[in-house]
C-alpha cells in the first residue's frame, strides 16, 4: 500500500543550514554542516515566552510557524522526533539523582508533545495534534503518520515537523546518528499523480541503519532523484516522486 501526496513548503534547520540557498548549496555539495548551531529569532513569538523555550522548541516552532504559513491558526498537525527535548529531560534526571526539587515549569516543557503544545497556543489554533516518537525511523514515522491522516479524514491539507538535536554527552555512545535537524513540510492532498509523492513501507530482515532518515529526506527532496529507499531495522521505507 502507498499513501499519496504533495509537498507545498519545506522549510530546515541545522547547523550552517538555515536558508533555502545554504541547503540547495549543501546538496550540491558546495556547503556542509558545521559544528555549532545557531538558533531561529522567532521574532513573532512575545519575548518573555520566548526566553522560556529550549534550541530543541526554538528549532521545531521556528519550522511549524515558518511551513504552515497562512493556514497556522487552523491546520492538523504532527510533530515527531526521536529523542524529544533530551537535554531539558536530561537536567530533570540529574536534579532527581542530586535530591534536588525539580521546576513544574521545566517538566511541562520536557514532555514529548511540549512543541507542538506551544505550537498551538502561540498560534490559538485548536485542531488535531499528535506528536509521536519511533526509534530510528521518526522522521518516517511521522511522516506516514501525518499522510495517513491526511488521507484517513480527508483533509486538504496537514503540517509534519521533525526535529532532533544532538544528545548530550552521556547518551552519545549509544546513538549512531547524532544530527541536529529540523524540518517542517506544509502537505497538502493531491490526484496529479505525475507531480505527487508516494510513501510506502514493508516488513524486511532486521537491519541496522547508520544514516539520518531526516537528512537523506532532505537531500532527496532537493535533488532530481526519483526515489529515497531507507531500511532501517524491521522496515523498508520508499519514497517516490511522480
């Protein structure tokens, strides 16, 4: 089974990868990811509530306001990552560990729905949310999860934002695929099967996958390639185009 659709706006963030021209240049391979990251202004968000927000929440609201545009107040979404706010969580471990009291505030926006929860209060819209985790395979994941929906129901159209960021220190030996990454796709339905995308998925061998779903998504959308086969653990994923 493949779940069709269209893509109307990308929009990514990552370390040296913050326009439309640094990620075309990336995937010409004339620009690179560098080591440090730099942070979205989120200019429209008041300042006091934003000093409150993490990189990770600064990273997926900036791709969430920036993909669902027009449509910001009333659009379903879905929000995905692997490892959520690690970093905020991480902190609430090692205040537990220490005896230490721990913040209500800091723990309500370390839970795994916290940006799409921000999401939806800075832009007063009250659609249908999710927000999902799947290993490896979140970016995919999320991705079949937000198509799905868009077919199920009917809808015209549904935002998807990814985003992940490198874990902390401790938990660095047990990550293969450490990326600092944010993407948000404003999705739309289509019946032009010569310019939709179709996603499809199969049950394989065990395999160990070593490379960022969310990063090769990135490269195959900008490119002319006709196709983006992933195998990661349990699953197949096949993106086409056309």
């Amino acid at each position: 089974m493949s779940l069709r659709f269209d893509i109307r706006k990308c929009v990514a963030w990552a370390p040296g990868l913050e326009s439309d021209e640094d990620w075309r240049l990336w995937q010409q391979g004339e620009k690179a990811l560098t080591d440090e990251l730099s942070l979205p202004q989120l200019t429209s968000i008041p300042a006091m509530q934003r000093r409150r927000l993490s990189p990770f929440a600064k990273i997926a609201l900036h791709c969430a306001l920036e993909a669902s545009g027009e449509y910001q107040a009333n659009i379903p979404c879905v929000f995905s990552s692997r490892h959520g706010d690690l970093h905020r969580t991480t902190k609430l471990i090692e205040s537990i560990a220490l005896s230490k009291d721990l913040s209500p505030t800091q723990f309500g926006l370390s839970v795994h729905n916290a940006a799409a929860g921000l999401f939806s209060i800075f832009t007063g819209n009250r659609a249908p949310l999710s927000a999902i985790a799947g290993g490896q395979s979140s970016f995919m994941q999320g991705l079949l999860d937000a198509v799905a929906k868009l077919e199920a129901n009917n809808l015209s159209r549904i935002l998807y934002v990814y985003c992940d960021l490198h874990v902390p220190e401790c938990y660095r030996p047990y990550v293969v695929d450490d990326t600092s990454i944010g993407i948000g796709l404003l999705i739309e339905a289509t019946e032009d099967e010569n310019n939709a995308y179709n996603l499809s998925y199969n049950a394989v061998e065990d395999t160990l996958g070593s490379d960022c779903q969310a990063l090769n998504f990135m490269g195959f959308i900008l490119s002319n390639e006709s196709q983006l086969l992933t195998n990661i653990h349990q699953q197949t994923w096949l993106l086409r185009r056309g």
